[in-house]
C-alpha cells in the first residue's frame, strides 16, 4: 500500500489515539482495478471535500482505502453485540474500517469509514471481508433516500467497483462502499468496555459519545444517566420516524444501535408496502424478530442492553445502578409513543387542538382497514392528501372495505384535515422494493442508468413530478414476495 499526502483531505487518528483496546490498525485490500461507480457530489461539497479530486485516481485509491493521509491510522473497530438476542463479547469491524476523522465545511467531526474493504482480525468463520456491487449501492441508495426523507442517517460518499470477483451464490463484481457518519460508536462499543471488565475504558468511551454526540449532558447532575436518557431519546424519535415511513430495518442488533442516533447498516432493509406489522424482508430474519411492528420493542430491548452496560458509571451500589437505569429506560416508551402519535396526527393533517384521544381513535380504527385490505402504506398517506381537497376517489380504490373506508374519512373530513401539512410529511416517492432490485441488477451488469434514474427521485420525495408515475407505484402482481440479503 502506497502512502501518501493528498491535496483535500486531511484525516486524524482520533479513535484509534484514544482508545487503543478498541482499534487495530489494519490496511485496507489493494483493489485491482478501482472504478468509480457513484460519487455523492452534493454530500462531498458539505463536507468540505473536492469532488473534482475525489474522482481521480489518487481520490478513487483513497475511497477503497489504498491511500492513506498522513497522519491517519486506519483501524477495524472493536465491538461487541446482541444478534437476534444472542451476545458475542466480539464482533467488531470484519470487513470494515474507519479510515479516520475529519471536521466538515461547518466544524462538525465526521467519520470516513470503508465497507467491503476485506477480512480484518474481526472476520468471522470463512468470511472474505469483502463486498459486492449490489448491496453497496442499495446502502447508497436508500441512506440517501432516508436523508431526503429527513431522517438521520450515515451517509454514503462513495461506491467503488474494486475489479476482483467476489464469489456469493454466483461471482460477482467486488465494491467498496466509503461511508460518512457522526461516529460508529455504538451500543456494541460500550457492551464491548463493559465485557472487558474496564471501568475506565467504560468511563472514558462514555466521555466521548457526550463530547461529540451529547454535550448538554455533561452539565447534567448525572451525566452518565443523562447520556443514556439523551440516547434513548435519539432512538425514540428515530424509530418513530421509520415507522411513520413504514421503514424496516431488519437486522436491529445492538451492533447497530448507534449513540448518536443515526440509522445504520443498511443490510437487508427495505420499505413496507402492503400495510402488516408482521412484515419481515430480511432472509435471516426467520422468527420475525425485526418485523416492522416489532420495532419499537427492539430499540427498547437494546437500550435495556445499553443500561446493563452503563451500570457501573450510575451508582457505585448495583441495586441502586439497576433502579437508575430501569427509570431511565422508561422515558423511552413515554418519547416514542408521543413521536409516533404527533407523526401520525401530521400524516392525517389533524388539526392542532385535537384531543389525543380523538386522534388515537381514527388510527385505532383506519390501521386495521389498512391491513385487512392490504393496502399500499405510503400510496395511502399520499392519496389521503387528495381526499383532504375533496376527491377521496383515489383513496377508496385502494380498499376492499368500501363501507368502512368511507366511514372512516366522512370522521377523518370532518376534523378539518390540512392537505399542505400532509403533503409535507406524506412522501411520493420512497426506494420502491422493485425499482431497487431493477437498478442493482442493472447495475451489477454495468448499466448505471436505471439507478440514476431512482436517485433522482429519491432525492425530493414530497414534490411530485410528472414523468416519475413508475416510481411512485406499487410493485406489480408478479414481483413476487420480496426478501432482501445481507450481502456478507
């Protein structure tokens, strides 16, 4: 690996300087022949980068790893976790590394992390640490559709093709995702301090998520449980916003639980559409554990995991750390249910004023019309912004229950419901399952086309624009029923 200084990008060892039991330095696989599929521009110019040099050679090496600045020390990152309830005290970045930290064109600290950039001592079992071309641009693809959304997320700055084949169920083309986040602490980063038996390790990894992440914390009374309460928060309002898009994430480990809360690893995600909380995409996902109603109960199991964690920074006595962290823990259903509530009442444009319990009583009434009729989550919302003008044609048409639909909206009609409101909350165009698939596989066989055309309407999904009627559809009859892939 050559290494060099290069004319834009200047990157600090930050991590790896102050916590050595979390990093191993590691180099990124040589590519053999580095292509650059999709460059986010916008994302680069907000960050403060040159993306004229990010697409040359020199730029392209150092988005799969193969140049390093000077002074950066990239490490794969050490983390423990919950997968599907089962705890490895070991995880940590297998076949991923941060490359290091820098500050963006408005003075916040960023990471520039790599995916797919090969095996790292973290690797498990026979895996190679690398990547294929489809999963990193679906990460490209619906992170930056999630941001458009409005909802906070790590970033994708880059997907390289590496030129070396990639043996899956079929050899396919290797790539490199180059990813920007807050950070990657996670609540696998403090399971990991704890299970190392560290208190300072704890005590200092916690200093840091409130210095960068939550810094009102550290005037708190009890800084350390106010972190926790300010992470449960994050997550509350997160999960809340996934679950008004009818966003599935499908692999909430607590590895991907993130401190500052950012939805990460875009894995075998995907986006509801017929409504039915026991909606799974995920391949792995076998028991429904992430289903899409299932969600919220995830993010508290996890900050439960979070709390164990954290004991020993509450109280010095564990019976009084453990009556700490459970009241703390408890804010999270209280946030998260005023989240989804106030969400909803912006998706049905009800009026400010308006008794919860009359709110609580049209969503007790209209989710289950919308599961018995299997009706289209997002083409819903956005129609019911026709109806509030006075046409609820297109809205009826989506049910079976012509009778109970038109009961529902003659009450709903009747509160006065604001159109614009519901326009801005409600999107027209979210990474539709199909359209995804059709840009991947394009993709994968060397045709950029299609996912350009998706990215594009990702990009501002509340204005709808004649031309882009496919995007805005449901999947058609003989789609079939959808599973996503981890890509590992």
């Amino acid at each position: 690996m050559s290494i060099a200084p290069t004319p834009t990008v200047t990157l600090d060892n930050r991590f790896a300087r102050e916590f050595p039991e979390m990093a191993v330095p590691w180099q990124a696989d040589q590519a053999r022949d580095p292509q650059l599929l999709v460059l986010n521009e916008a994302l680069a110019a907000d960050l403060g980068l040159d993306p004229a040099w990010l697409r040359t050679p020199e730029g392209v090496r150092l988005l799969v790893g193969d140049l390093v600045p000077d002074g950066a020390t990239p490490v794969a990152q050490a983390y423990a976790g919950h997968q599907f309830g089962g705890f490895n005290p070991r995880l940590g970045d297998g076949r991923a590394l941060l490359m290091g930290e820098f500050v963006d064109a408005e003075g916040r600290l960023r990471d520039l992390h790599l995916k797919g950039s090969g095996r790292t001592p973290f690797a498990r079992g026979g895996a190679d640490g690398l990547a294929v071309v489809g999963p990193m641009l679906r990460e490209y693809v619906v992170s930056e559709a999630m941001q458009a959304l409005g909802v906070p997320t790590t970033r994708s700055l880059a997907v390289v093709a590496t030129g070396r084949p990639v043996r899956r169920e079929t050899v396919l083309p290797g790539a490199v995702l180059a990813r920007v986040a807050s950070s990657h602490l996670r609540v696998g980063s403090f399971q990991y301090a704890r299970a190392t038996g560290d208190v300072d390790l704890l005590r200092r990894l916690a200093g840091s998520a409130i210095a960068r992440h939550h810094p009102a914390a550290a005037d708190a009374q009890h800084p350390h449980r106010a972190l926790f309460e300010a992470v449960a928060a994050a997550q509350a309002s997160l999960v809340g916003q996934w679950m008004l898009l009818g966003f599935i994430h499908g692999v909430m480990n607590t590895d991907n639980m993130t401190i500052s809360g950012e939805t990460i690893d875009y894995g075998p995600c995907a986006f509801m559409e017929a409504f039915d909380p026991a909606t799974v995409y995920s391949s792995i996902d076998h028991g429904g554990r992430y289903a899409y109603g299932n969600q919220p109960l995830a993010a508290e199991w996890n900050l439960a995991r979070f709390a164990e964690a954290l004991l020993p920074l509450l109280a010095d006595e564990q019976e009084q750390a453990v009556a700490i962290a459970t009241e703390s823990l408890g804010t999270f259903r209280r946030e998260y249910n005023a989240a989804w509530l106030a969400g909803m009442r912006a998706k049905l444009g009800l009026p400010e004023g308006l008794d919860d319990e009359v709110a609580t009583a049209l969503l007790d009434e209209l989710l289950p019309l919308l599961q018995a009729g299997h009706v289209d989550h997002t083409s819903f919302f956005r129609r019911l912004g026709t109806a509030a003008h006075g046409d609820a044609e297109p809205t009826r048409l989506l049910f079976l229950d012509l009778a109970g639909i038109d009961g529902w909206l003659e009450r709903w009609r009747a509160l006065g419901p604001d159109a614009d409101t519901m326009n801005r909350v409600n999107p027209v165009y979210i990474p539709r399952n199909h359209l995804v698939e059709e840009a991947l596989t394009a993709a994968t066989d060397g045709d950029l086309d299609p996912l350009e055309r998706l990215l594009d309407a990702v990009s501002r999904p509340y204005e709808e624009r004649p031309g882009l009627e496919r995007y805005a559809a449901p999947a058609p009859q003989d789609f079939g029923t959808y599973r996503t892939f981890c890509g590992t």
